[in-house]
C-alpha cells in the first residue's frame, strides 16, 4: 500500500474523500486514468465495506454493475470473485429487464476491493477524517476547490477532491430509544464536512435509512423454511470472468405472522420513527418492518429471507426485517417466525440518519456548481444502494481525470446506459428521498438490457484509459461471433421432417414447407437452443468468449429487432430537444409564458438542456414548447447538438 509523505502533501491531482462504494469506483478509475489520486478514509479496514445486505445487483441494480464492468471498474469482478450464490431476476419476463444479482461473502467483498486498489499504481491512501474543503476565489469568481484538511490538522492538496461520504456525515443512529453517533455500526460518525459545505453555500438536508439485525445461523432450524438456491447455470456480471467460485449457498425463505406483527406493535411507543426522533425521510422501496405492518396492516405476512454473510461465518442477514425497534422487542418478534424459535441476535438492526446534498447542486460530471473542481458522488447526492454509488464514483473518478487532461466530460445519455438515467433524474429532478434504481425507471429499457452494457461502453471506457485492451479484443469477438451466429440462422432452412415434433411439443403449429431458423425462433414457444438441438444444428451457435451463451444473445436480437428499431427511432426524436441548450445565467424566472411552477423549479434546477428542462417534474410539455419558441428565437438547434447555444432572452 502506498502511504502518503509530507512532500507528497501538495502534490495530488485528485482526492478522493471516503472508500466506500463510490470511493473506491473514483479512486480506482481517476488513478487509471493516469491521475495521481489519494483516497483519505476514516478507516483503512471498513475499504469496500457493504454497510447493509451482502449482495450486488438486483432489478435495475446488476444492470448498473454490468455497466461498470463494460466501462473498465470494479464492482463486477469483484462481485464475480466474491459471490456466493447468482441468480438472474425476472427470468420469467423478457430479456429487456433480466437482472443479475448475487450473495456476497461479506468479508471477502471488502478485502478484494482494497486488494485491487493496492494494486493500483498512482493510487496512495491515508486514514483520516476530512474536516474541511479548501477553496481559493477563482477566475470565474467562483471558489475553486484546492484541497482538504484532515482531523489530525493535516493538509492535503489537489487540483480536484470527489466527496464520497456515505451515511457518515453527521450521521446517528437509532435502536429505540437509544440515540448515538455513528456512520455505520461500530464506525464514528464524520463531523466538520458538513458545515464546511455549508459554510461554502451548498443547501443540506437530511435522510434515513435502517438495516436488520444478523443471526447466529447456527440457532436457525432452516428445516421449517424454505430453500432458495441459486441457478443452475450461474451468470456473472463481468464481462472478463472465466469461471464463477464453485463453493455456494442456499439462502432460505420464511415468513412474519400475526404474532410477530402483534409483538412489534406494542414496541411502536418506543420507535424512533413513530415518536418522531427520526426527521430525515426513509428509501420509499425498502421500507422498514414496522412501516411495513403499519402501511400494510391488511396483509397477514411478509417474506423474510435468511442470506449467509459468507463461506466462514455462521452470521446471516434477515432481508425484509429492517428495523430501529428496541433490540428486546426485534429478538421477541423474530422468535415467532418460523425456523428462528431458538435464534440469537448477534447484531441489532438500526437505523440512521445522516446530512445528504440535494443532487440539483451537480453537474451532469458530477462536478459541483457552486464550488470549481469539487465532485459530490455516492449517497451524498441523496441515493441508496451499492450499485448506484458506485456508478457515480466511476463517472465522478473519470470526470476528474478527463478535467485534468482539459477534456470534456463523459455524460452518458438515457439512452446508452441505467448509470445515465441515474445521473440525468439525479441532477433533472433532484431528490428528498433515497434514489434506488429500477427498470421502470429507464424509459428505454430494451436499449439498455443487461447483456448489452459491453456492447454500449466498453469502446467508450477503452478510449478513455479505463477498459482493458483485452476486454476490447473480447468485445470484438463477441460482436463477431453474434453476427456470424445471426447469419447462419438467416442462411439456414429447416424441413417440416426436422423441426415438426419438436414445433408441436412446444404447443406451436408445425410448418408445411422448409423454413429459415430466423423465421422460427421468433414464436414466443420457440427457444433458439431448443430448436438447434432439435434439429440438429448446434453447429451453426458461434461459441462467445466467456460464459454468456450466443444462442440466448442471438435469440433476443432477432426477437427484438423490429422493436429496437422503433426504440431507437423515439431516442433519435428526444434527442432534438436535447440541442436546445440553454445559455449560462439564463432567467427563467423572467419567462412569463410558462407556468409559475415550472419558472420555480427551472430556476432552481437550471437545466443545460431543453431535453433536461422536459424531464423535470412540473414542467409540461407546453412549458417545454413555450421555451423552445424562446430559445428558437435566438439560434436554431446545431446539428450535433455541440454548439447550439441559445442566447438569453431579453
Ligand atoms: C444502516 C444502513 C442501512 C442501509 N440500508 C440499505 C438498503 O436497505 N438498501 C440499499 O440499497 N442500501 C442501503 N444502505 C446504503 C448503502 O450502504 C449505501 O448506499 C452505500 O454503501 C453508499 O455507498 P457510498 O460509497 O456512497 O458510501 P458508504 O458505503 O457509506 O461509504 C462512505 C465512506 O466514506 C468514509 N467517510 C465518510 N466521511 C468521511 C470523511 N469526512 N473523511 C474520510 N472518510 C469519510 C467512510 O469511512 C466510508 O468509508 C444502508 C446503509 C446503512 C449504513
């Protein structure tokens, strides 16, 4: 590991404040990129630590994992090294929204985050609490950011620091009654960061969220639950992985009842969330036990499923049980659920509550807008999940290192990646309340499916350093083996002789004459390996390099073709607005012809673009159609949308 000297102490292109999530996604990919980076972090051993459950992925979620493997980060090797049990969610809906999800080993995660880090030339670390950004005026009249200083008074300079701080600003926790400091169980809570923001003009605000308590999985009877194994033929989510860990778990499925709903009532008087010490809003999609029988007071039972922590470890995690009840009140309730009658608590489930930066106050980079140089990324800007942060880090890590070489930022659009969504409703639509990912989200989703992310970035994150020339030579491959694959199915006639009995096993009706293989594989009954294997032709499958299997990648471009088209067809219309930009310093408030609260939030936001100003929630498309007219009336849209430039109106 390479620790930071006192001459190093001016010489930093980038600062990287926290190793969590996002952190080590910025860290990794600004050094990479050839930036000489330090990430300062309160505690060298919690590098890469996963705060609540242990997995990666989930709907929407892997999506985002794939897209930062395909870019050249880390989160889906190390997931893929790490993982315990995959599954691939929704397989029974289509290929547009499969996602990929696996258990961790807890442990195991973290250490191989920090192990690839070390391995990271231009990459040095110091344990440390950030107290203070350190801004100078700048040209633009601006506070331009210039470093950071630390709670042991150390100063440490740098042309861009990325903020990666997580739940820890100011953070607090809550079991009940019980209110202390904290960023995480067991972890101090970060103290001076905010103020300095503050003090620096960023608008603050507050969030929530809360975890289950972990079990000694050797006092679970999982003979009374349920089995939840992993898929057969496991996926990963790199790109580059050869071969997935041959070791795996079951998880286990069990369910609350009346009595254990019963029991957590009558701890309610002593929950921080009903009493009302808790003021900061919780994650909408994942909401804790208590919320759940109180909103849900109907229904009779809810799914708790027991997930391992890892291969050397009895610790399991409750999913579907979090909770800031009294610890004697969650240990009563859980005894009630079936499987965990003798169980003991190894940790109570808590929540937190910490300072978030509402995310209208970055850039599409990242970049903040009041301070030069100064990245927010991660669960500052008010989202939740590992996937989400570490999207962001990945994007706020290139951005830096792209300003450092005078660059123009990488922006990825709605339509070419979840991680563009993410950013594009993060910084159009700000957020009060933790952002998780989903695929409704994305309004492209066929576009953006998970088996594509390679396809959409891997060039982009080959140009910029990041992506391997082996992952590119890897792609090359792929994309010619699917093609030569798509080819053959298009050249080759199958007989009624040799297809029929397996068309009417399917329950599809048979065929009179002989019949392209691109024909049938679009009958919704009809699986491309099926079919191969029924008549005989796996020869014409062009095997990937990897583990992804060419006739479900085949099967899904020739289903999906005409779609796609039309797909592309809506992005190419959304992207006319999109060229619409609208100039620095532009009044909307001055605007009469739209309405009062679209002048407000237009004002507030300041979008770059039309496209932006169309996705905010309260600007209708009249407003939209008001605005475009105005900014019309000054330049016409460029033709690739890179100087189109509207002047301000009167
Ligand atoms: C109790 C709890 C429950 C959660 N529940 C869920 C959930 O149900 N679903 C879900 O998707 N997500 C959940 N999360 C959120 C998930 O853990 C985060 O979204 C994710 O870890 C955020 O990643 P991050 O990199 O932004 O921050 P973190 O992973 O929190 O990492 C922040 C890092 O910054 C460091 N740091 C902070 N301030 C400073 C400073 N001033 N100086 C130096 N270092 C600093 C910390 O030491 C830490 O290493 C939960 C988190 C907690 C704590």
């Amino acid at each position: 590991m390479a620790c930071v000297n006192d001459s190093m102490k001016a010489s930093f292109d980038v600062i990287v404040v926290g190793g969590g999530h996002a952190g080590a996604e910025a860290a990794h990919a600004a050094a990479r990129m050839g930036a000489r980076t330090l990430l300062v972090t309160m505690s060298l051993q919690a590098i890469g630590q996963m705060s609540c459950n242990p997995a990666i992925g989930g709907i929407g979620k892997g999506q985002i994992v794939r897209e930062i493997d395909a870019l050249g980060g880390l989160m889906g090797r190390v997931a893929d090294r790490t993982g315990i049990q995959f599954k691939m969610l929704n397989r029974r809906k289509g290929p547009a929204v499969w996602s990929p999800r696996c258990q961790s080993d807890r442990m195991a995660y973290a250490a191989a985050v920090r192990q690839e880090l070390e391995a990271q030339p231009n990459l040095f670390f110091r344990q440390d609490m950030a107290t203070d950004v350190l801004t100078e005026p700048g040209p633009d009249g601006r506070p331009w950011v210039v470093g950071i200083r630390t709670q042991t008074d150390q100063t440490f300079r740098a042309s861009y620091v990325i903020l990666t701080s997580g739940t820890f600003l100011n953070g607090t926790i809550h079991i009940g009654r019980k209110t202390y400091g904290g960023g995480r169980a067991g972890e101090r809570a970060a103290v001076g960061l905010s103020a300095s923001l503050e003090a620096l003009g960023f608008e603050i605000g507050r969030l929530k969220t809360g975890t289950p308590p972990r079990l000694d999985g050797r006092t679970i009877d999982t003979s009374a639950c349920d089995e939840q194994p992993g898929d057969d033929t496991p996926r990963p989510f790199s790109f580059m992985t050869e071969a997935l860990p041959e070791r795996t778990v079951s998880c286990w499925l069990t369910y609350t009842n009346d009595r254990v709903h019963e029991l957590l009532r009558e701890g309610f008087a002593e929950s921080p969330m009903f009493a009302g010490r808790i003021q900061g809003r919780g994650p909408r999609y994942c909401p804790s036990i208590e919320d759940k029988i109180d909103r849900f007071a109907g229904k009779d039972r809810h799914q708790l499923f027991l997930e391992p922590e890892g291969l050397d470890t009895y610790e399991v995690y409750v999913n579907g049980f979090s909770t800031s009840l009294p610890e004697a009140t969650q240990l009563a309730a859980l005894r009630q659920v079936a499987g965990l009658e003798n169980v003991h608590l190894l940790r109570p489930g808590y929540a937190i509550e910490y300072d978030y930066f509402p995310p209208h106050q970055v850039r599409y980079s990242l970049e903040t807008k009041r301070v030069a140089g100064l990245f927010f990324a991660g669960q500052i800007n008010g989202t939740t999940g590992y996937e989400e942060a570490a999207a962001q880090g990945l994007m706020a890590g290139i951005n830096a290192a792209l300003k450092l070489r005078n660059d123009e930022p990488l922006v990825l659009g709605r339509d070419q990646a979840y991680i563009g969504v993410l950013i594009d409703d993060l910084v159009a639509k700000g957020t009060d309340e933790p952002y998780r990912m989903f695929t409704s989200r994305a309004e492209h989703r066929l576009l953006l499916r998970q088996d594509t992310a390679d396809q959409r970035l891997t060039r982009l994150g080959h140009e910029l350093g990041l992506a391997t020339d082996e992952r590119r030579t890897r792609l090359d491959a792929k994309e010619a083996a699917l093609a030569e694959t798509i080819d053959r199915l298009h050249a080759t006639a199958v007989t009624p002789e040799q297809v029929n009995g397996y068309l009417e096993a399917v329950g599809t009706a048979p065929i009179t004459e002989p019949t392209r293989l691109n024909r049938l594989v679009l009958r919704p009954e009809v699986t491309l390996a099926d079919l191969l294997d029924a008549t005989g032709r796996r020869d014409l499958a062009v095997p990937l390099p990897g583990l992804e299997p060419v006739e479900e990648l085949a099967e899904t471009a020739l289903t999906y073709a005409g779609y796609l088209e039309r797909e592309r067809e809506m992005v190419a219309q959304m992207q006319s607005l999109e060229r619409y930009r609208v100039p620095d310093g532009f009044d909307f408030a001055a605007v009469q012809a739209i309405t009062l609260e679209a002048r407000e939030k237009l004002q507030q936001i300041r979008p770059d673009t039309l496209g932006q100003a169309s996705r905010i929630s309260g600007v209708s498309p009249a407003d939209v159609s008001a605005l475009m007219v105005l900014l019309k009336k000054h330049r016409q849209p460029a033709g690739d949308g890179a100087s189109a430039e509207a002047e301000p109106a009167a």
